[in-house]
C-alpha cells in the first residue's frame, strides 16, 4: 500500500455534472483471473481491474507457476489447466483482499500439494472458518490461527469429496469458494445459502461449459450445484464496470441538490444492485437501463439527479444484494426525510474494518444523529453534515464514502486514510474532480 494520506476536501461544492466511466468489476476480475488460471491455454480478459485487490490475485497465481501479463487493462493468462499449477515455493499474500483468499482456497483445496496463504492485518483478522468448514468437510487439510478461525491458512489439498454443503450466511465468497473446490470433486457439489448472493461465479463457469443449477431447495434455501467438468476452456471476456464503484457517484447525485451524473458501461446483474432498488423506495431520481452483455453479466448506464428522499428500511435478503453500498445506504438516509432503518446487517462487521463501527462512528462526526445497533443502524434525517475529520480505518469504501459526504458537508473535511482507494479504485479522485471540480488536495499524513 502507498504511503499515508489524507484528502482534503472543502465542501459543499456548488453543483456535481458529468458523463463517467468506472474500472472494471472486482468480483470478477478476480474470478476471470483464477478460472483463467486453470484453463487449458491463452485467455485474454479486456477491461481487468488494476487495483491493489486484484493484483494481489495475479501475484499468488504468479506464485503458482501461472504466467499474467497486464497491458493497459487488457490481461493475458496462460492457464495451466486444472491440474497444472505448481506447488509454491513462498507463501501466498492476499494483502487486503478477502475474495482472493477465500476464493484462492477453493482452488488450492483440490490441488496436491502445500501452500499457505496470508493477507495484511485487516486480512488476518477475518474469519476464515466459514471456508474451512466446507473445504475440509470435502477432504481438504486446512489448518489456521485460532482453532482454524484466522489466516495464515496452510492448505494441503488433492482429491475432494463433493458435498452439500449449507452455508449459515449468504456470501458469495464462501459459496464461490466451494463452487471452486467443486470443480475438483468426485460429483456435483452444492451450496445452499439463506438469501442470494452474488453470482457471477455461476454465470462464468456456465459461459466456460461447465454445468451449474440454481434452484430453490424444499427448506427455501438458495442452492447452486456444479458439476466438475473434464477441463474448463480459454477464456475471451470483458469485464464491465463495477457497481460498486459506480454507487459513489450516483450516491453523491442523489444528495446533492444541483447534479446530474450519468455512469456508462457499468455491470447490472440483479444480484448488486440492491442500492438501486432501496434508492427507489427512497424516492430517488435515478435510472438504470441495460444496454448490452459482457462476461455473462447485463451492462448499462445509471442516471442519477438530485433527489427529494424518504427514509427507508433496510434489511433482510435485500442486505446481501446491497452489501458493499451499505455505507452509502447510510448516507443518503442522512438527506432523507424520517427514520432509516438498516438491520440484518452484522456481515458489515467482519469486512474490510467493522463498517457499521466505522460509519457510526464518522456520520456522528458530521453531526448525524445516528445509532449503531449489533446488526445495523438507526438515522434520523434530513441532517445537514458539518464537515469534519474521518478516518478511513484502512478501509477502501469507508474512505470513499466520506470523500461523497464531504462533497455536501460544509467546510473543511480531511479524510485519513485516503490512500485506500487504490485497494478497488484506482482513478478515484481523479473522476471525484471531473464531476465535482478541483476541490480535493491529498497530502501526505
Ligand atoms: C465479494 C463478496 C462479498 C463482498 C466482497 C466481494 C465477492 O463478500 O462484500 O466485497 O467477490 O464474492 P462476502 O461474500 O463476504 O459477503
């Protein structure tokens, strides 16, 4: 990671207009990286994310004997085929990225040989027992801190089990992970989840040939079953433009009383864009309509203009489908009229830092009346935010989202921590200023 930084914001700013592109999706940049990895030949994936995430991918696959070369967002991988990675000689370093090593594990889990896998501070404090779990009820040796709980995970892999395997929460990275280890096992494998997550692990493996069913089980549990193929072909994909980084700009159109962004090319599947939906509920004046396809994934643009907003509530299988945005949902409850309600939202705990601590904790510095529960919160809107000092707690979003609330805050807003954004968004502040002007100085810390 770079060196510290703080941004200096001075807000409000007078108006937010423009036409923007975000970069590539993680969640499957990070996928098309590892399935490219044990496919048999040259793939070549346009539009791959060059954030610290994702090229914490390339370097553990590269620790595999996985040859990557990146140009100009284009990624050219020549995959070993599923039986050819090689054992590593160091240890894996996921730095601050949960998706690469949960999902990283699932394809270690069917490999014949020892690896370890380690991440950075923030990493090493995320549970890990919710991939060993299933991993090792499939036949895997996985061991870790804690009673298994905590990275560095030492794998020791080979000939897998197929199971099913019901998940206690809904997360696409342990779903995923499973699904991975799958591909190595003796029949179809099957994930059960207690809401949607998202499925763009499903939707790749199926555009690769490989058999993947979803349905909804006899106990109303979400299943998806793959079946291990003989290989998995090159892949020719482009990835489209991530929600997730999207949802910063359209959050900021929709408080800010003179704005009108419009976001090209970016990524709809219905398993993201849970924002959209609570945005309607809230009265929001936004759009999204679906232009195109790329990576087995609708692809559109997003409309969004200042808006008169209500409050919300926010919770059930909505969160999971939303679960990145949480932070913004928070914030734009802060300009809405009433009492907003998040709740089921106790996954926000174990992210990148504890993010219903951490925006609690930044939205009462701004002057919102805010209350943390265990698994969401309570805010009372509108509230007019007073600019304020924010800490990032090492946490990508957390420092985005402060950098939108500074843009509608007044006066001084210096947000710590603003290196971060180099974790999922690289071009950040340079889009923040293309909408918004010059109004953001980063320093050093
Ligand atoms: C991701 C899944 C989500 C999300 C994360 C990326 C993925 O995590 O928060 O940013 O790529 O599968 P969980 O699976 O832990 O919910």
């Amino acid at each position: 990671m770079a060196a510290s930084q703080v941004a200096v914001i001075r807000g409000p700013v007078r108006k937010l207009y423009g036409r923007v592109r975000v970069p590539g999706d993680k969640s499957i940049s990070h996928r098309l990286a590892m399935l490219a990895a044990v496919a048999d030949g040259e793939s070549e994936i346009e539009g791959f994310l060059e954030a610290a995430d994702c090229l914490s991918t390339l370097a553990c696959l590269n620790r595999l004997g996985v040859r990557t070369r990146l140009e100009g967002g284009r990624l050219r991988v020549s995959g070993r085929g599923r039986r050819g990675l090689e054992e590593p000689a160091d240890v894996l370093d996921a730095g601050n990225s949960g998706t690469t090593m949960r999902l990283l594990a699932g394809i270690l889990a069917g490999q014949p040989f020892f690896s370890v896998l380690t991440g950075d501070d923030s990493l090493r404090r995320r549970p890990m027992d919710r991939i060993v779990r299933p991993l090792t009820a499939m036949g895997a040796q996985i061991m870790g801190r804690v009673g298994d709980r905590f990275a560095p995970l030492a794998v020791r892999g080979g000939d897998l089990r197929a199971i099913c395997y019901r998940s206690p929460v809904a997360s696409a990275q342990v779903k995923s992970a499973v699904l991975l280890a799958g591909l190595y096992a003796d029949g179809p494998t099957t994930v059960v989840e207690p809401a949607p997550s998202r499925d763009h692990t499903e939707r790749l493996l199926r555009g690769l040939g490989v058999h993947v069913e979803t349905r909804v089980d006899a106990e109303g549990g979400f299943a998806a079953q793959v079946t291990p193929p003989t290989r998995i072909p090159p892949i020719r994909a482009r990835v489209p433009g991530d929600f997730s980084s999207a949802a910063f700009w359209v959050a900021a159109a929709v408080v800010h009383p003179d704005a009108e962004v419009t976001v090209e090319g970016v990524g709809l599947n219905p398993t993201r864009t849970g924002f959209l939906e609570v945005l309607d509920l809230m009265g929001a004046d936004v759009r999204a309509e679906v232009m195109g396809e790329a990576a087995g994934e609708p692809v559109g643009t997003v409309v969004a203009r200042s808006s008169k907003l209500r409050a919300a509530e926010v919770r059930g299988s909505l969160i999971p489908r939303l679960i990145d945005e949480l932070p913004l949902v928070a914030l734009v409850a802060c300009f809405a009229e009433g009492t907003t309600v998040i709740g089921d939202a106790a996954e926000l705990r174990v992210k990148e830092s504890d993010r219903l601590a951490g925006v609690a904790d930044g939205l009462t510095r701004l002057g919102v009346a805010v209350r943390e529960e265990p698994d969401g919160l309570v805010i009372t809107g509108p509230a007019g935010l007073a600019g304020a000092e924010l800490d990032a707690r090492g946490d990508h979003r957390l420092a985005m989202s402060w950098a939108v609330a500074a843009l509608v805050a007044s006066g001084e807003t210096r947000v710590v921590g603003a290196e971060t954004v180099a974790v999922s968004y690289p071009g950040f502040w340079e889009t923040l200023a293309e909408l918004a002007g010059p109004v953001a100085r980063l320093r050093p810390a």
